[in-house]
C-alpha cells in the first residue's frame, strides 16, 4: 500500500526533541506558556493520557489482516444506515473545514481505507460509515454549508436523535477563521438533543500563534457560558502536520470504550 506520512505514527513523533514533540502530541498545551499569567488552563488538561494509553489507541487505528479498517457504506437516510452494533463516533463541520483531510489522517496507518468526498454541487451528500475492526464505527457526516440545506438538517437531526451507539460527535471548527455564524446550527441541535460532544480546531499549522489563541480562548468562553453537552477541552489539529491527530484517536479510542480506564489520567 502507500507509504504513510512522516509523522503518521508516534515512533516518528517520538524521534523529535522534546519541544516540538509536545507541539505534535499536545498541542493545547504547547499555547499554555504564552498565555497571560493567572489564565486558568484547568480545560487544558482535562484529557491528558499518557503513553501506553497513546499506544494503544494507535494500534486500534492501524490495520492488518486480523484487524480490518473499511469504508462500510454510505447512506442518505436511516434506514439505510448499518445496524448499531459497535460504539459510534461522528464528525461534523462547515464543508471545507478540513472534515475529509483529518478522517484521512486519523486513518493514515490504515492506507487502504478510501475517505471518498462528494464535493460536485448538487450532488446528494451521505453519511459514509468507516467499520474500525470489532471495535467502532466513525461516521463522515455531510458538511454543512452558508445555507444549510433542509435535506442536511433533516438527515443530521434523525441521526443525532435516532442513532443510540452514538457515544461522541466531533464538531470540527477551522481555527484560523474560529467559530462561524453557521456553526451555530450544529451547535443549537446538538444542545436541542442532549448529545454530547466535543469540539475540535483544525488547520492550526495555518493559523499564528497570536489568531490560534484568540480563536481558542474565544471558543473555550463560548463553551463555558453557552453549552451544556461540550467537552471543556478543545482539540486543536493539522492534518498536514499531524498535529493533535494522536490525542485525537486516543480521545475516540477512549470514548468508544476502548482504552482501559486507568491509563487516562
Ligand atoms: P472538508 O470539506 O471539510 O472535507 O475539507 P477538506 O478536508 O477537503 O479540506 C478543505 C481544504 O483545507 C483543502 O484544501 C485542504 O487541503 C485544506 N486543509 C484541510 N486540513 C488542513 C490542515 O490541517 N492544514 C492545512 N494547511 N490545510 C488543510
């Protein structure tokens, strides 16, 4: 199969000295030492695992013959959707917020696995069901656009509303930009149904220092004040850089159930 990126695994990341390596691994806490003074970064470190825990969550993302990483299917309606066998994760965002680029690089150790894109206007958007051994499910919601179309709303709320394996959404957000009044329309279903969730920064490898923390310190306030069902801590990624991809998949391996719980501090 292809060859995987650079820093696709950890034994890479693990090479790197010391600095850059926390950049790669924790890259919320590489932002920590240039806040002000007295910034509470409790929401920092809420998720905070350690290696082992790193480890196995990487092996769970990496496929071979015993354990198979496929696409599944697609649907545009749920009836069409699998059966809910496995614990059930799933990434939502704005189209073109770097959805398709951070599946692929949560699978860049499962090569073989084809994260398709429908991006031709018009074109009736799916979900597409990606089967993570005998261990979860990830679930590629349809983006969302300037004007919501009625279809996307309908489809994302009777999957939210119906899907009873679901045990995380991962709402991405583009961290250069920050939170989007469109945004909002995933955020107000998400609250509307109870659903838990987490909300994840993606591009940072473009975003300065000084506009990655601005969007960061503004999101965390918003989720403070104006959410009940948000994880406090952000996830911030490249999937250029592969920058918070690890923390990432363990984060999914942990919420899925399969990280033994003592490993994550
Ligand atoms: P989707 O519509 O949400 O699936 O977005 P894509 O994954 O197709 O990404 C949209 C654009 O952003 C593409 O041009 C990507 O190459 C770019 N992109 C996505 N993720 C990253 C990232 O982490 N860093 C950078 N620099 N560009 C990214």
């Amino acid at each position: 199969g292809r060859a995987s990126p650079p820093l696709a695994a950890l034994s890479q990341v693990l090479r790197l000295e010391r600095s850059r390596r926390t950049g790669i691994v924790f890259p919320l806490q590489k932002l920590e030492r240039y806040l002000a003074p007295g910034t509470d970064t409790a929401r920092f470190r809420l998720f905070q695992p350690g290696l082992a825990a790193l480890q196995r969550a990487e092996a769970l993302f990496r496929s071979d013959r015993g354990h198979p990483i496929d696409y599944v299917s697609s649907a545009v309606r749920m009836d069409h959707a699998p059966p809910p066998a496995l614990p059930e994760v799933c990434f939502i965002g704005r189209s073109n917020v770097g959805k398709s680029s951070l599946i692929r690089a949560l699978f860049s150790l499962a090569p073989e696995v084809e994260v398709r894109v429908s991006k031709t206007p018009g074109h009736t958007k799916k979900m597409n069901f990606f089967k993570v051994g005998k261990y979860f499910t990830l679930v590629d919601m349809p983006g969302y656009g300037y004007r919501a179309p009625q279809d996307f709303v309908e489809m994302v709320e009777a999957y939210l509303q119906e899907r009873r394996n679901l045990k995380r959404t991962f709402l991405l957000v583009d961290g250069v930009v920050g939170l989007q009044k469109t945004d909002n329309i995933a955020v107000e279903m998400l609250e509307e149904f109870g659903i838990p969730y987490v909300m994840v920064l993606t591009k940072i490898d473009r975003a300065s220092r000084g506009v990655l923390l601005k969007n960061v310190l503004e999101i965390q306030e918003f989720v403070k004040e104006n959410t009940q069902g948000c994880f406090p801590q952000l996830f911030l990624v490249s999937s250029v850089e592969f920058s918070g991809v690890h923390l990432l998949r363990c984060f999914v391996a942990h919420v899925t159930g399969n990280l033994p719980t003592v490993e994550v501090s």
